[in-house]
C-alpha cells in the first residue's frame, strides 16, 4: 500500500538535501544581514524597507527549510537524520529570535505617525500599513532587548515540553496487545484508534481503548509534570509580557476578545442537555446499560460500516465540494493525485493527520488513512485546510499569506459539513442516513462540546497555575473527569480510565488553541448552510474569505463570510444543529 505514489513528492519543494542545505545557510546568511540592521532598522524610508524585506526573506526561508526537514522525518520518526534536520532549522530559529530580539524595542520607539511620514516618501512601504497598526497596538507588551532576548531563550525551553511529550509517547511508551474480534492479537496504538472504536465488538473497544488509556496513565505522573512545565511557562511569558493571564497574551496574538472564549464555554456549560440525550440515545440503541466513552463511536446502526478505500474517498470529497468552483476543484485534483499527501499509516509515523506549506510552494498533508468513513472525512477537512493555505498564498503577500489559528478550522470544517451534507442528500436508506446523522452527531459533539470541554481543561489548569496551586497528578485527572461527568451527564460513566484522557491531547501544548475548533466548527456550519440557501453570492463570499490570508483580524475576516463570531449567535446555531440533528436521527430510527 505504500508505495511511492502514497507518499509526498518533496522534490517540488527541493530537489535534494542538498539544495535544502543551500536555502539554510543562505537563510543563515540573511539572518545574519538582518542582525547588522541593529540600530539603523528604521533610520529611514528606505532603511526600514530593506528591514522589512529582509525580515520576510528570513521568515519565508525558515519556514521552507523547517516544512521540508519535518516532511522528511514525520513519516519515520525513528529516523535520526530526519530528526537532526529539524532540529538545525529550529536552532536557526531560536537564533533568528535572539539576534533579531532588538527588532521590536527599536522599532517600537518610532510611531504610527512616522510609519506614515516613511510611506509618503517610500509607497512600497504602504503594503505593511495593516502590519504596522497592529504592531504598535501592542506596544505596552514588548520588552527591551534583553527583556526580548531572554523569552526568545525562554520560548525555546518552552518547546521543550512538546518535544518531551512526543518523545514520550511515540517513542518510548509501550502499548499492549489485546486480542481482536477474530480472536487473533491486534498492538494497540494511537494509528488504530479511531477504526478500532467504530468495531461493533464491545469487549474489543474496551480493550483497546483501556489498553491505551491504561499505558498513559502508568505514566501519569511524568506527563503531568510535564503538563505543568508547559502551563508555567505559558504563565511566565504573559506575565512578562504585562498580559494579565496566560489565556489573555493567547488571544491577543490572533486579536480575538476573551468574551469569545468566555462565551464559548458558558454558552455550551449551558447547553448540554442535547448532549446528554444523545448519550442517553446511544445507550438505548446499543442495548447497554453502561454507557464508556468507547461507545460513542460504533455506527449506531449495525451491519452498515464499510471500507473507503482512498480512491473511493477522494471522489466523495471532490464531489462533494464542486460546489467551490471548477477552479477549486481543479486545485484539489492535484493535490489528491499529485503526490502532495503522505496517505497510509507507517510503522514510527507520526500519528493523526494535518497540512502544512510554505510560501512559494503547494501544500502538503499527513494522513494516517485506513479505509474509514472517518478518514474520509480527514481528507476533506486537511484538504480544506490546504485550500485556504493555497488561495491566502496566491492572493497575499507574504507577510499576510499566513491565516490565523482562528480561522484555520473554519476552510476545513466547512469542507466537512459541505461533505456530510451531500452523502446524507445521497443516502438511499434510513440505514445509511440514521449512520450519516450519528456522525453528525458525534462529530459535533467530538468539535464543539468535546473541544470546549478541553477549553474548559486548558482554562482551569492555567488559572490554578496562576494562582499558584500545584498541578498535581490527581488534580489534572480529577478536573478532566469532573468535566466529563458535568458535559455528558449522569449516564456517562465518568470513571478513573476517562480522567487520564487529557494526557494524550498533544495540542495541549499549543496553549489555548483546542477552543477554535469549537468556533471554527460553529462558523462552518454557519457558513454551510449560507452556501446551500444562498448558491453562489455565498461561494463568493466564502472565496474571498480563503483568500485573505491574514489582511483584517478573524472576528472580521469571518464577516467578509458572512458570520460574526463575536455575537453568541454561531454557538447557540451549533447547540440547535445538534439538537435538529438529533430529533431527526430519533424519527429515522423510529424512536
């Protein structure tokens, strides 16, 4: 299955290690050239030009180079080469950071004023206006140089509390076997998790899914230590950086109001009643009278999963999202068929899925595809992904071509609903449409109240740090087990094995970034329903919203789309969908 034409073409980025050697040492170079600028960074017109341009070189290197050399190792993570080369770029990025740490208190001493004075004389300079607004905005939070240089060095201990938790997990834990449904051993492991949760053999899905859960919590101790590093240093940078809260300097990065959050997990804390008669729902179907968190993603219908081999499911969503324009569509078929994805799982891969790219370059994605209903669905949600970062490249410059974590969820989600919303037109029998509405379901509650759950998590561990409470074991596993207990309510067994869960969340070390699933998922299916009611003045709409990169902040990008995510309006639509959702699931199946 994995022969070469599963696997990315990494030439259409550089043609050899080689010549990726030779774009990080002329990277290195320009680093370097940069760094001569101290001190005469914004001198004059053409001076502050120049830093410009060369701070983009710089950024545009870096990122090709580190794309390149993480393409390289994340299919075989046990291959030490690969590795070091990762680990060259972001020691040149810890470096870019410290010898350009004198950037921001330099520029920072000139004005909104005078950045207009330099346009006047030097117009090339007018495409960084919206940059600069936002630059001197945040003026109360940046540092001298060395105040600068010490959260670069900082930032890179940081980092290395995902590298400890990635090493741990994928390298060096060791999961169990368990015995499959035809009776024969199966290694459990996070690639298999998902298809082996859709098995209608209960005692099999408790196994696997308690042989995982169980080798992380032999480790619980040293990923909570770990946790409580990472929440820490999250905590020492916002309070240097004059941020109230670690969650405040998080949001401020992307310009979205803590009201967003705060309405967020408020709104869904309020609106969980629809989840727990789901929960209740699925125990009646099923004929169970416990009802485990491995139970929620078996077809609530029996005898109706099936495979999707990938050249099945790649039709599905290019059928599915011809709506977009003969143009996306077209975009997609290359990405599909021209080696721009790394498809099947691999012994040492790296798990999950995601889309990464480069300025200059097409994008590339990471599967783990095995044939599931679900990883058809990830290919659809990493495609749309990869589409935003394809229209934001090729309609932005460089220095607005990167979009927001805010908005990164909502391209690919909305690819999803587009997906869910044509299988489900298509579906011939209750069979099928009862399977397609339990997915809905479930990938609500798995995005909206499952992430917001973790929001929840996230948000209380920070504030507990804060405070300056201990982050203890028991603690982390009590506060994920509490919530679990509060969302999904008195039928859902909230037991020991559901408190280590959070120790296998990896984007836990991403701080505060789990919630913009949640908001991502509730503008897609805002902006959905918009394509379906609305035809093509909706398409434009949304196309121009893919192509703006960076241009505007989210809550106002979003609007070019239609929806606005600063009102509770998204969320409360999302709790509704749910619910709608459900009652028609209920009326398939007769209940």
């Amino acid at each position: 299955m994995n022969d070469i034409h599963s696997t990315w073409n990494l030439a259409d980025m550089f043609e050899s290690d080689a010549a990726w050697e030779k774009k990080l040492s002329e990277t290195a170079e320009l680093i370097d050239r940069l760094a001569a600028k101290k001190g005469s960074a914004a001198a004059s017109a053409a001076d502050l030009l120049e830093t410009a341009r060369l701070y983009e070189q710089c950024n545009n290197g870096l990122e090709q180079t580190y794309v390149y050399a993480s393409c390289k190792y994340h299919p075989d993570l046990s291959v030490d080469s690969a590795k070091g080369m990762v680990e060259r770029v972001m020691t040149e990025i810890n470096r870019f950071g410290e010898k350009t740490a004198f950037l921001a208190p330099e520029l920072m001493q000139y004005s909104m004023e005078k950045f207009e004075e330099y346009c006047a004389v030097c117009p090339e300079l007018a495409v960084y206006r919206h940059y600069a607004e936002d630059f001197f905005a945040k003026k109360e939070h940046v540092l001298n140089q060395k105040g600068e240089e010490m959260l670069v060095r900082m930032g890179d201990l940081g980092e290395s509390f995902s590298k400890v938790y990635e090493d741990l997990t994928i390298n060096d834990m060791v999961f169990p076997e368990v015995e499959g449904p035809d009776g024969k051993p199966v290694q459990v492991s996070e690639a298999g998790y998902g298809a082996a949760l859709q098995n209608p053999d209960r005692r099999y899905r408790r196994d696997f899914y308690e042989g995982l859960l169980g080798t992380y919590g032999k480790h619980i101790r040293t990923l909570s230590s770990n946790y409580a590093g990472a929440v820490k240093a999250d905590v020492y940078s916002a309070k240097s950086r004059s941020y109230r809260t670690a969650r405040e300097a998080a949001l401020d990065a992307n310009h979205v109001p803590e009201a967003v959050y705060d309405n967020l997990i408020n709104t869904v804390r309020a609106n969980t009643a629809p989840l727990q008669e789901y929960v209740s729902l699925r125990k009646k179907v099923l004929g169970i009278e416990d009802f485990h968190f491995y139970d929620f993603f078996v077809p609530i219908v029996k005898d109706v999963a099936k495979e999707y081999p990938y050249d099945e499911g790649k039709k599905l969503v290019l059928n599915a999202t011809a709506v977009l324009g003969d143009d996306y569509n077209e975009v997609m078929r290359h990405a599909v068929d021209d080696r721009w994805i790394d498809i099947y799982p691999g012994k040492n891969k790296m798990t999950g899925a995601y889309s990464t790219g480069a300025y200059g370059f097409h994008p590339y994605m990471l599967l783990n595809y095995d044939n599931t209903l679900e990883d058809v669905f990830t290919l659809g949600h990493e495609l749309g992904h990869s589409m935003h970062t394809y229209y934001s490249s090729e309609k932005q410059p460089f220095i607005y071509a990167n979009y927001s974590i805010f908005c990164a969820e909502v391209a690919s989600t909305t690819n999803e609903m587009l997906l869910y919303h044509d299988l489900l037109s298509k579906a011939e029998t209750d069979e099928e449409k009862a399977l397609l509405l339990s997915k809905h379901l479930d990938d609500i509650r798995s995005t909206f109240y499952r992430q917001t759950m973790f929001a929840d998590f996230e948000y209380q561990s920070h504030k507990l740090a804060e405070e300056g409470a201990p982050l203890l074991p028991s603690t982390l596993c009590e506060i994920h087990r509490k919530l679990n207990e509060d969302y999904y309510g008195p039928e859902f067994a909230a037991d020991e094995i559901i408190s280590y869960e959070w120790s296998r969340i990896p984007h836990f070390y991403r701080n505060f970034y789990v919630y913009q699933y949640a908001t991502g998922i509730s503008a897609a299916i805002a902006i959905s329903r918009r394509i379906r009611e609305l035809g093509k003045p909706a398409v434009e709409d949304y196309r121009k919203f893919l192509a703006s990169g960076s241009s505007a902040h989210p809550i106002e990008l979003l609007k070019i789309a239609g929806v606005d995510m600063a009102s509770p309006q998204p969320v409360l639509d999302t709790v509704a969908e749910f619910a709608e959702t459900l009652a028609e699931l209920k009326k398939v199946l007769h209940i």
